[in-house]
C-alpha cells in the first residue's frame, strides 16, 4: 500500500460525496483514482505534486492495476510518497526532453496526464502542445483548478490575481477543446476549485491544432434592441395599468 506522507487514502475515499468543501475535493480527486483503477498497467504522469494528494490518489491505484506514477514537480517533493510503483522526478515540466530522459517508459504512452502545476494560460497551453501526443487514444488529460468562481469578488478565495489567472486557463482549455473537438471530450466538475477531465481519442503520436480563437459578442445598444425594450416596458406597465383598475 502506498505511503503517503501528508494524506491517508482511506480518508479520502471516505471524504468522497460527503458534503463540504473537504467531500468536494475528495471527490474531484478520487475521480482521478477511478479513472486509473480500471486500467491495466497504466502509465501515470503528473504535473505539480506539492503535499501529494493528487499523487496520493493516482499512486494507491497505480498499485492496484500494477502501473506506475511518474510524478514532475520543479521543487523537491520526493519525500511526499513511498512506492516501488512511483517516481519522483525533479523538473520544470515544460523541459520535455529532461522529464523523458528520466523516464523513458512516458515516450511509448501515457494513459493519464494530469495537470496541476502553474495555473497560468500560457503554461497550460504549452503543457497541452507538448504533452498532447505522447497520451494514448482512450486516455485522459485532467486539470485541477479549471473554475474561476471562488476568486471572484466576495467569493470563499477572493484573488483578482487568481480570478485571472483561472479565467486564462479555462478560457484556453475551451479553445484547446474546440481545435481539436472531433477527438475530444470534455467534462467539468464544479465545487472548490474544480476538476477538468478530457478524453482524448486522437491515436498516439498525432500532434493537436492549437488552440481556437474563441470570440465573444460585444453587448452594445443597437436600434432593435432599445425599440424590443421599450415595447417591453410598455407591455409591462400597460398590464400593471389594467390590474390595478381590475379590467
Ligand atoms: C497546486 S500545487 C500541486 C498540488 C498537487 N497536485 C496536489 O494534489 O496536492 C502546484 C505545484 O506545481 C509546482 N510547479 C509550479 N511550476 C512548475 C513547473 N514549471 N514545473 C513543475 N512543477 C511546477 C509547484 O512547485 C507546486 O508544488
């Protein structure tokens, strides 16, 4: 069983669909054990490990489907688990050629990539046009922290750094997604700071179009809209009229 120095897996597995912030983030993670579990010696890899709780989740199931974690964090988080089927690699992520001289296993597939390292538009992006075609067809791509909700103003997380920062990057995960949609599928699990879970049908080896730009319409007063108002306004008012007089 692997050890995991600053969560319990059995805690978690219990924290899951409770409720409470705690049941949320259980939850979103054990979703990442329930991917892994049902995989046969799965390649792992992951982006950010910090305490390990992601890395808790994805190395319990590892162990179960005789897989391995591959684990890239740019601090040293070595000591956060203990398992024959885990290794910790110290590294930028974005340094490709570095990660895969350590772990050559990653250059003939991975089954599941999660991103949970710099949560900043472009980083994401980069990791997503490096990473993209070494995951296999069926695989998943994951990202914590994809909801800017709790940084917004009066929000539990109020950040307008933060705010805008998971702005860029949801916003390029939807651009991402629709570039490349007729290969992709994409779900969201809102409540903290939220799940993104991609499935990727491209075959292995095939590199994705970048991201799509996405335009958004300009709210502007236009002629037909203050004329649609008015008459709304009108109607309105003339049926408040009539009620009153008990027409
Ligand atoms: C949000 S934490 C990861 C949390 C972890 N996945 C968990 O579930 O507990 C982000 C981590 O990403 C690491 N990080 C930041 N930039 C990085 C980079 N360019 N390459 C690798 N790791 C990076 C940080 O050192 C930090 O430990």
């Amino acid at each position: 069983m692997a050890h995991c120095k600053h969560f319990d897996f059995d805690e978690l597995q219990r924290q899951e669909y409770q409720p409470g912030l705690e049941g949320k983030i259980a939850t979103h993670h054990m979703k990442l054990y329930h991917l892994v579990v049902t995989m046969e010696r799965p390649i792992v890899l992951e982006f950010g490990v910090d305490k390990g709780r992601s890395t808790c989740v994805l190395l319990t199931a590892c162990e179960k489907t005789g897989g391995h974690l591959y684990s890239v964090d740019i601090r040293d988080c070595s000591d956060v688990a203990e398992s024959e089927a885990w290794t910790f690699i110290q590294q930028n992520d974005q340094a490709i050629g570095d990660v895969l001289a350590q772990a050559p296993a990653l250059a003939s597939g991975i089954d599941l990539l999660h991103i949970d390292s710099l949560h900043r538009r472009e980083h994401v992006l980069r990791l997503l046009m490096k990473w993209f075609s070494y995951v296999k067809a069926g695989g998943f791509i994951t990202f914590h922290d994809v909801d800017p909700t709790p940084y917004l103003p009066g929000q539990r997380k109020d950040n307008p750094r933060h705010e805008f920062e998971a702005i860029g990057v949801a916003q390029v995960i939807r651009e991402f997604f629709y570039a490349n949609e007729d290969h992709l599928f994409l779900e969201y699990h809102f409540g903290s700071t939220g799940m993104g879970i991609m499935r990727k049908l491209t075959p292995f080896g095939i590199s994705p179009n970048p991201p799509m730009s996405l335009r958004t319409r300009q709210v502007i007063v236009s002629p037909a809209g203050l004329w649609w108002s008015t008459q709304h306004m009108l109607r309105s008012l003339g049926r408040r009229f009539f009620k009153r007089q008990g027409v």
